[in-house]
C-alpha cells in the first residue's frame, strides 16, 4: 500500500468514475483500475462497486474514512518539515568548557534565542579533550573549545584565536617585574590547571622545552577557581586570556608578558561529519561561523 494508492480511492470516491478520477490525478484509466486491484488483492476485499455511477461498498466507505486519516497526517508531516525549514526549531546539545561556557555562550545565546525562540539548547561543561569523544561518540550535537587534534569523523572551523597568559594578583613580587622571562618562573608556585586540560599540556610543554620544573602549589578543574586563589595572592596561574577579561578590568588581576606563552590557540566548532544536521542544529552552526571575531572576545 502506498500514498497514492489512497489518494486514488479518495478521489474515486468524489468523481464516481475511473476516467474523471485518473484526469485529476493525471493517471491513465488503466492505471487508476490498476492501483484499486492492487488494494483490493493487498486486502482481500472488494472496495469499488465498478458498476455506474461507480461507488464505494461497505468495506470500501471504512476504508475510506482511514485512508482520509493517512493522507491528513502525511500532509501535516509534509507541513511540519516544511515549517522546519523556514523557521528553524528543535533541540542543541552543546558540549564546552566551564570558561567558554561563562565568558563565551551567554552572548552567543541570548541573540541565538532572540533570534530562534523555538530552538531549545542545553550546555555540558568539560574539558576539550572530552568535547571531542563526546562529539564523535553523539553525546553532544555541537562543540565549542580548543581545537587541539586532526580526525576525520569530526568537522572543525575555527572561531576566534586566544593565548594563554601568566596572571598575577597586583601583590606578587612578579606584579611589578621589569621584562620578566620564563626563567623568572623557576620555583614561583603555581597554581594551574587540571592535567586533562589544553591550557595545563601548553604550560608543561613550554616548561619541558626550557628544562624548568614548574612548581605547582595547587591543581584546580577550572578557570574560574584559579583566578580566586590568584587574587587572594596564594601563587601565579597561567590561564587563558578570555577568562580574565573582568579581573583586568577591575584590576584584580595583571598579565605578566613571557614572550615564550604568546601562543595563539585556535578555539572553534566541532561536530561528527557524518551525523544528520536537523534545520536547529544547521541554523546554529550557519549564525556560529558567520559570527566576527569580535563577538566572541571580550570588550571589558
């Protein structure tokens, strides 16, 4: 059994003729008699009463009445699909970390869901390296982060640039150095980030490159935690540059320049190439990437 099949009978139906029924549907007289054969063998039933005016039979009104049902749901699902396109909805799962996810995403959504309302997103905050398995593994829809590792089964596009920078409360000896080095950092503590994160392997493997053994003091999950133990002058921290954007500002915090850190980091969009993007999903990734750079880093 098919649509058209349906469609067929519907319209016999209202014309009670085979002839009148195949001129509106643009089928050979043959053709309508063939698909209502076709129906009746699929059934075992008798349908049409073929004598004139031709007319349904008993089973053939039952019939009827669902076939009516069938093509009004299947013209609402065509409809539905239709509006989808025009006016995007659905749900996102974004994977990110806690620091995008606080300095990044409330500017990026607030105009997505002015612009969207009918899109819902939902935010899983973990490190980068996680974004990417859950990416690959349809845990999350969309990922924002680091673009730290080339695969095949995900698509990268890179948003905007950051670094990661040596930050000091305005009380550290290091505050008011004079053209400090990487050197200067020997014995410092340290206060950084965990091991899984992209900020912490830069930072050991500028350290490994200069033969200096960092003196971590404190191992914290996320930015926001460092720059407290910053402030209170418990140690130095290296983070990123978009995460301090406010204490700079206030001047809680103050940027130590290392030549040797100023790394420009790519942060972008990641997703599986081959997963099904639904009108949601592509409207967010089509606003993301049309996005400047100034959008995403901080004015403060």
């Amino acid at each position: 059994m098919n649509i058209s099949q349906l469609e067929t009978l519907i319209t016999i139906s209202k014309t009670k003729s085979f002839r009148k029924a195949g001129e509106l549907l643009n089928l050979t007289q043959p053709a309508v008699s063939a698909q209502i054969k076709s129906l009746e063998d699929e059934f075992k039933t008798v349908l049409v009463d073929r004598n004139q005016p031709v007319t349904l039979t008993d089973r053939g009104q039952v019939f009827l009445q669902h076939s009516e049902r069938i093509v009004d749901i299947v013209e609402e699902l065509k409809q539905k699909l239709s509006d989808m396109e025009q006016i995007p909805q659905g749900h996102i799962v974004l994977g990110t970390t806690t620091s995008i996810a606080i300095q990044i995403l409330p500017r990026i959504l607030s105009y997505f869901q002015d612009q969207f309302p009918l899109i819902k997103t939902s935010i899983q905050s973990m490190p980068s390296s996680q974004i990417y398995q859950n990416v690959e593994n349809g845990l999350v829809d969309v990922g924002i982060g680091y673009l730290i590792e080339r695969n095949p089964q995900i698509h990268a596009s890179a948003l905007y640039y950051d670094t990661f920078e040596l930050v000091v409360s305005p009380l550290h000896p290091l505050a008011k150095a004079r053209n400090p080095v990487l050197k200067d950092l020997q014995g410092v503590p340290l206060i950084l980030l965990s091991p899984d994160t992209v900020g912490r392997r830069f930072v050991e493997d500028v350290f490994k490159q200069h033969n200096i053994e960092p003196n971590v003091v404190m191992e914290l999950s996320s930015s926001e935690e460092v720059k407290r133990m910053v402030e209170i002058n418990l140690g130095a921290a290296i983070i990123s540059k978009q995460s301090i954007a406010r204490e700079l500002r206030l001047g809680t915090l103050r940027i130590v320049p290392i030549i040797e850190l100023e790394v420009t980091h790519p942060v972008g969009v990641i997703y599986k190439s081959s997963r099904y993007i639904n009108s949601a999903m592509q409207q967010f990734l089509n606003d993301l990437k049309g996005m400047p750079e100034t959008h995403f880093i901080s004015s403060e």
